[in-house]
C-alpha cells in the first residue's frame, strides 16, 4: 500500500511514519456513507448542528499542545503562527455556529397564495435553501488548521448541513490524520453517524472522488494548476457539479504620489513585513507593488528585505517552484533585484526573500510572465510614470483576491479611473493597509475574478462561505405536516423570513 | 450573407424575410460596447435602472398588437397564450424593478472596526453584491417573450446592472429583431449607451460570444445537448465563467393509493391537461405519472388525451425530435400506448398527442430511456404495485425542475420517504397541483439538479434570479468618499443592510 509521507521542511528528514493512501474500496465506502448520512445531517436541528461545530472547536483547542508541535514538524510555519492559525481555524466553526443560529442563511421566503395576482393566480410558495448533499474539500498546504482539514470550507459545508470528505494535503498527513480522528470522536460523541466526516488520502482519491456522482459540490484551496485541472474533472462530469477553487492571486497594491511622499519609508517597511509575512505564503500576499518613479525607497526596501532571513517553506514542491519562479524574475531582461541575491545551502526547503523591480511599461509589455503569481517571499515593484502609465500596467492584470491603494485625502477627487480598474479586477479593495490579513466576519470576502477564484460569485470565508453548500428548494401549497419546521406558519424556529416581499422575524 | 430564417410551423411557408446571422466583426464591436457599458450601468442609480426597466415593460406592452402576430406566425403557439406570456414578460420587468429598489438584492453587510475581537482586531469591512459584467443570454424556442429577449434571464441581468448580449433563438427571428428594435429604443430615449443591450443571430456568434473574454456570465434555456455544449465551452474557458444553463426535466409526478381512489377521475382530466398544455412543449411537462396498479383509469386517460388534436410544434426540430422520441417510447417492448396512433401528413411541423403505460419494475430496468425527457405533448404512465416498487422507479431518475404529489390527508404520516427520494431531485415540490405553471414571485424557485439545470444552486426565474449575475466585493477601510452610495455612512439610499451581525434599515 503506497504512503503519503510528509518532510520536515527545516531538515528534509521524514516527520513521520506516514499515512496510507485511501484505498479505492474504502474511499467508496466512505462516500457511501457520506450519501446515506446527507438526510440525516439535513434534517438535524440547527441548534444541534451548531452544537457540533462548536465542540468541534472546544476538541480541537483542548489538543492545541498536541496538535500545534505536529503541523510545525510538518509545515515549519512557527508554533506561534500554528497557534494564532488554530485559534482562527476555532473561531471560524464558532463563527458558523452563530451564524446558522441566526436563521438568515436559509434565506426562507414565503408567497402567501393570492388567487388574484398577476400575471395568473399565484399558490402557497415557500423556498428555503437546502444542503446540497456531500462535498469534498480539498485541503490547502499553507493552512493546515484554517484552510485544512479543519478549515473554512469544511466547517461552512458542515454548517450548511453537507457530510464532509476531505482529501488531505500532501504536505501535512500525519497531523490530517490526527485532527480527523478529533473530529470523528466528536462525531460520534454527538451519535451522529459516521459518514457526516471523513478524511482521505492520497491524489488519486482526490481525483476519484471529485467524479464521484455521491460527491454534490467540491472547495479546493491552492495553486491555479491543481485547481484548474480539478474544476476540469468536475464541470466535466456527465453531471457536471459546483466547484468552488480558491487559486493563485497577485493582489496589486497601489502607492500614489502624494502618500509615497508622505509616508514612503512607512509604506516601504509595512509592504516588506506584509509580503515576507509567513514567509509569502499567503495568497493575499501583495506580488505587485505600483509606486511612481522617483520614488526614493529603493535602500529603505533594500534594508528591510535583507534583514529577513531565509526561512523553510511549508514543503520541498512549494521551495522549487518558488526558486523556480524567483530565479527567471531575477534573470529576466526588464527586471532588477533589489538586493543581491543570497544563497542557502543547508539541508531542507528553504527559500530566499527577494524583491525586484522593474518599469510600469516593461510589466505592461511583459505582464504575461511578470504578473504571473511567485508564491513566496519575493514581490516586484513596479514604476510608473504617469496615471495613464499605472491604468495600463493595472489592465494587464488578471482577477485577484484583492486590490489596495496607499493614498492621501488629497487622491481622492483623482482616483476614479484608477479604481474603476481596480474594482472588475479583486474581491476585496484595501484602503491604506494591507491585505495579507484575511477579517473572518459577516462582511468577509475572499473571492475574485479567475483566477483568483473559479466562481467569482461566492466568498470561501466569512459567514456568507455557507452558501456556496446549498441550493434552493420550493414547497408548493404544501401541507404543514410535511414542511420543514423552518417554512411552517407561525415560524416555530423563529428565524428571518421574506413574507410577501417583506422581512419579518 | 447567411440568413436566420424561420418558418410558419402550421404551412411550412416562410414566416418572413429572415435575419442577416451577425458577422465576427459586428459581433465584437457589440462586445466592447458592453463592456465599456458596463460601468456606466453598475453606477446608474437603483430607481433609474428600475425606470428601464418597466419602460421597456410599458413599451413592450403598448406592441402588443404587433408583437402577438408575428410571435403567432414564427412559433404557432396561440395569440391567447402570447398575449399571456407577454404579460408574464413584462410583469417580469416590473417585479426585478420593484426588487432592486427594495435593496436586499445588494446583500449590504457591514462589520465595525473592532481592534479587540478575536481571532484578530479587524477593520471596517463592508460588503454587497456587484454587477459581473456583460452577460450573454441564450433565448428559448417555447417562450418567444417570458425566456426569448425580453426574458427573465434579459430582465434580471439588466436588473443587477449588467449589460446584454442576447443571442437570439433560429426560431422566432423575425421577433427577435422587433423586440430588440424597440428594446434599444427605450435605451436611447433614457440617454444610456446602446452597448448594454445587444440583439445578436446565428449559432456561430452565440459560440464565438460564450468564449469572448469580454462575456462575463452566460444564461440558456433549451435543450439539454444544446446547453452542455456551450457549458462545456464557458467552464473551458482559459478564463471560466459562471453558465446557469435550465435544460431538460421529466418532471415526475406520483399519485398515491388514497388520492388514485377519491380522486382518480379528476387527476386523469388534470393531467392530460398539464401535460398538452401548450402542446406539451413546457420544461415543467409532468413527464412521468407513477400511479397504483390497478387504478381503472385508462379509459377517462385514454378519452382525455383522445380530444385533444394534432397541433403545430414550436419548430421543425421540435417536431422531428417530438416524432422519433414518441415513436421509440412506442416501439418499446415494455410500455403499450393508451391511445392507437393517429396520424397527421399536413404540411408544417405538426405533433401528436399520445400517452403510454409501463410497469413500474419495467421503468426502473429501463430508466436509461424511458426517463429521458420526450418534449412534446406525451407523458409515460408508470404503474407500481408497492411503496417499495415506487421508490425504487423514482430512485432511477435524474434531477428535475419540479416533483408532484397528489395525495391524502390520510397519506401525509407514511409519505416521509417518498418525500426523501424526490427532494434531491428537484428544485420545486408541488402538493396536489400540477407542474406546469410557474408562479413568478419572490420564493420562486425554477432550477433544480443536474440536467434540469447546470447550476442548483440558483433559480432562473423570479426575484432571486438577479442573484446569478451579481458577484460580491468587500471595501476594507474605505474613506466615505470612495465608497458606493450603497455602503456610506447614514445609508443614504435607505437599502436594507446587515450591520455586525444583525439586519437593519
């Protein structure tokens, strides 16, 4: 039986014995169970489900102290992110808890019958949204808890009422193996069945599964190319499934005049901290910098790049790739590095911070290599000239997770143009910060234009992730006894509903 | 120059001139029209975009005259059900004006600045809903007016600010360009540009547009193997689009014992009605009727379908498709036809109503065939001798827009798992009433699994259908000034926005 053996990335030795892929069989048995427990998953009380989310979270804090050592052997990301990283994992499913107790992500709208209404007579009508039935989660590798096993798009899709199959990352098996069995123990804690959760191994029970016609919607977090050919395998299915892919972002920042001038050192110093933040990798790090020339920040960015010392990446495919994509930046005709490139030889996958830069009009000629994502810590800085310069240079770039603009109170009459280039391009526009930070809230959205995302139309986190896992049903002049408790009259879960146009509670 | 050109379907004469198919060049200009439209209509203020709306209603409805007999003479479906289903189009128009100034289509949802909250301080974040960009709409045969130009696709992609591109349907060009015509001509007269809305012909430019980088989205109403080709094109895109394609639905319908003998009579009549209204060429046909052995209803079925004549189809395709998929249900060696044959050799694309028997253990075997789609005025009785021989026919069938019930009130304490095989197999559950007509309202919900729709988790008509073309955008600490009117302080537009948590106005 093949194993899906992780490296520990500090020292390249193996970080454990290594977990078995999911057999075929066993992979089907799993999504078997998946299907058979969708009803009951549906039909159990909000409050119950909510009580399962946020036991998860209590179980999942309480084996902090062992689960935290085990994701840095395997990620090397530092106990102190890992720590802050499951806290946010926790709040998360605690945060979907609170939102599906709410009421108002069912989005329960009601017709009363009206036999005189236009254009024809118009029966009961009652429409709530309604789990979708099992979805696989593809794990990330730069998240092991808040986009991992764990992560948004599992605790969203279990919020939402949908068993959960995730496939784990490559890179962390052993702590994905140890947060399932959490996970499964709390499972069953709450004699709820099995199949409402399972983790599984291996690519190709990833592949196997996202053409499983058990499996009724997918998330994936990570590069464009594995998530490329995965929304292939689904939207090529004989029926074709929802797929939600989070991929690779640039996420431009711009820099005007004025505010280069008034704080550039400040801009400079908080643009290298946000882009070697985990050591780029995030994908809201912020790849592309635009500041206009004669900027005068090249030894202050110099300076704060070379103090940041080269760090283990969270695996040996990320480190090539990125040494990969950092070497032809360096090598490439209309770009210059920042600082002199620094070797690192020692064992493990270790990667270099760097900065580059180059010319708004060589980026915009280029822009096919140079906005191309380098997940890692490297950025490049782009100069313009002019605004025309850096609406140019800002059309050539693809959707990204999110935009932001360093500006004064005195860009505000002149910026138009220059957001509505922004503004088609991101899912999140930043004012003077930075966007490395992903807010988990009500008002949360992360999601772009591809490809930065596959469906621009939905956010993978924040409270509205839950919808992505559920689709409308209507109910017809139908009787009281075979309603959801949510559509009956007198509204005995007392949660938001839309009565002949108008919100009531 | 190639011709779009349609026929009369009661002569098989020409219906009119034909249609210049729109050439490449044109068809691109089109496009960039759109786009550099599309900002202006996303800033057009909510009551000037509802003012379009309802004057293209008015407009449209002042044509009356006009527009009835040519749709009559491309589509020979009746001036009392055109006048009918152009004032479905057009109160279509009015309640997508009356949702957006409601406001709730905006999702507003605002969080605080909050510099304590877990995981992390969190910055002012503020949320809604944002129109995708051009949209590009594929009209149906069978609905020249409520899913043609001036269609729910049309009306609800206007109605979120994005412009339109409709490819119109071979069938009904002569309409296609009339409805356009004036369509444009409330454009101009409220001083918006012509590019946000666009009446294009020819198979070739509705392929060439699904693939245009400039296309943000795309809409489709017809056939299942028409609507797979071109998801198949916008999902292989370089750059994937969201495609909400509503393709075929069986539709099935189940009579219990109790409703089969209090009732029986009634249901015969009422179905055979709903299965040739509008000569069966409806995606809510009730396909299939599951009803006990032994019901004694052959001879009132058998009569009801006896009186209804020979029609023309919407089309010749139609009619040809209708003939060969009646003609192999009636060849088939497990299902017997209610009726004997008639026979219709006039000119034109004429249909006969027919209607057929199965065994429910026969259906289940050949579900492969008997379950697929026949559109056109016939239905497929499926006759079950246990709950168990039910369930297990129902089990064989693919997604559905709608599942019906006629029942009892002595049936509602063992319906459960019935109830349980249809609920994930349509979007629309109907308690003793009949499929075919679709109430347009807010808690509509027209869409359901694969094939009936590419997308379960939207509907395609009714107030949430603007939902399709909306992608949400978050501004992060975003000074007043650069905000949309929508998210300020004060809420100037008084729309109805979520803050912290909780709905306020």
């Amino acid at each position: 039986m093949k194993l899906v053996e992780s490296v520990n990335p500090r020292t390249g030795e193996p970080a454990g014995p290594g977990v078995s892929e999911t057999p075929p069989a066993e992979l089907s048995s799993a999504l078997s169970l998946a299907k058979s427990a969708a009803r009951r998953l549906a039909v159990e009380p909000i409050t119950e489900r909510a009580a399962l989310l946020r036991a998860i979270a209590d179980r999942l804090d309480d084996r902090a102290e062992e689960l935290v050592p085990l994701a840095d052997t395997e990620t090397a990301l530092g106990k102190p992110r890992l720590t802050a990283e499951l806290t946010r994992a926790t709040f998360q499913l605690r945060l979907f808890a609170e939102t599906i107790e709410e009421g108002s992500f069912l989005d329960v709208t009601i017709d009363t019958p009206s036999p005189n209404a236009a254009p024809g007579p118009r029966p009961d009508l009652r429409r709530q949204l309604e789990p979708l039935g099992p979805v696989l989660v593809f794990a990330a590798s730069n998240f092991p808890f808040a986009f991992g096993i764990p992560g948004g798009d599992t605790a969203s899709a279990l919020a939402s009422g949908c068993p959960v199959i995730v496939k784990a990352h490559e890179g962390h098996p052993e702590l994905s193996r140890r947060v399932g069995e959490i996970i499964n123990s709390v499972v069953a804690d709450h004699n709820l069945p099995a199949g409402i959760f399972t983790v599984v191994f291996g690519q190709q029970a990833g592949r196997d599964a996202v053409v499983d016609p058990r499996i009724k919607a997918a998330g994936f977090t990570g590069s464009t190319n594995g998530g490329r050919a995965l929304y292939d395998l689904a939207t090529g299915r004989l029926d074709p499934i929802p797929f939600y892919g989070e991929l690779g972002s640039i996420n431009p920042t711009v820099v005007t005049k004025a505010a280069a001038r008034a704080r550039g050192t400040d801009i400079a110093t908080e643009f290298v901290n946000s882009f070697t933040l985990d050591h780029g990798q995030l994908c809201t790090k912020p790849g592309l910098l635009f500041v206009p020339v004669g900027h005068k920040l090249d030894s202050a960015l110099a300076e704060a790049v070379s103090v940041v010392p080269p760090a283990p990446m969270v695996n040996a495919r990320v480190a090539e790739s990125y040494a990969k994509l950092s070497a032809e930046l360096s090598a490439h005709s209309e770009v210059r590095s920042l600082i002199t490139p620094r070797l690192h030889t020692e064992p493990g996958a270790w990667g270099v911070p760097c900065l580059f830069v180059t010319s708004a009009e060589s980026f915009t000629e280029s822009a096919e290599t140079l906005a191309e994502e380098c997940f890692g810590p490297s950025s490049l800085i782009v100069e313009y000239a002019s605004t025309h310069e850096l609406i140019n240079a800002l059309q050539a770039i693809e959707g990204s997770l999110t935009a932001t603009i360093h500006g004064e109170q005195s860009d505000l009459q002149s910026l138009g143009p220059v957001l509505d280039v922004l503004r088609p391009r991101a899912g999140r526009l930043i004012w003077n910060d930075w966007p490395t930070d992903v807010p988990v809230a009500w008002a949360t959205q992360h999601g772009g234009p591809w490809p930065s995302s596959t469906n621009p139309t939905h956010s993978s986190v924040g409270a509205s992730a839950i919808r992505r896992w559920m689709r409308p049903v209507a109910y017809q002049a139908f009787p009281q006894e075979l309603l959801p408790e949510s559509l009956k009259d007198g509204n005995p879960l007392g949660v938001p509903r839309r009565i002949d146009g108008a919100i009531r509670r």
